[in-house]
C-alpha cells in the first residue's frame, strides 16, 4: 500500500487511492470501531514510506 497516489495505482494495478480512503471513511461513520488495514512493505517500491516503529509508537500515543 502507498498513500501516493501512482505508487498505490502502480501496487495494487489500477486501483484507487480515493475510493479506498473513502471506503476507510465510510466505515468509520459507518460506526465500525476497530478497522485492521494490512500492509505490504516492497523495498525500492513503498518502503520509503514507513515510518522508524519509535517514531510510530510516539505518534500513536499522541
């Protein structure tokens, strides 16, 4: 997954980085507590993307 868009275009072939973010969207409003989105880490295609697990884990507890 990317949350570029061509980079999602390229990695999911053809897909819609707008329509998914609306779909996440619409099942929160949707009332859905808890959405598990998974992810596949591509080094030289996405892995520039993921943030150091302590930078994420400081940013979860924000």
């Amino acid at each position: 997954m990317s949350l570029r868009t061509e980079h999602f275009r390229r990695l999911t072939r053809l897909g819609s980085l707008d329509q998914t973010l609306r779909g996440i969207d619409a099942a929160i409003r949707s009332g859905f507590r808890r959405i598990k989105l998974n992810v596949v880490v591509l080094e030289q295609h996405n892995d520039d993307e993921v943030l150091d697990r302590r930078v994420s884990r400081v940013l979860a507890a924000v």
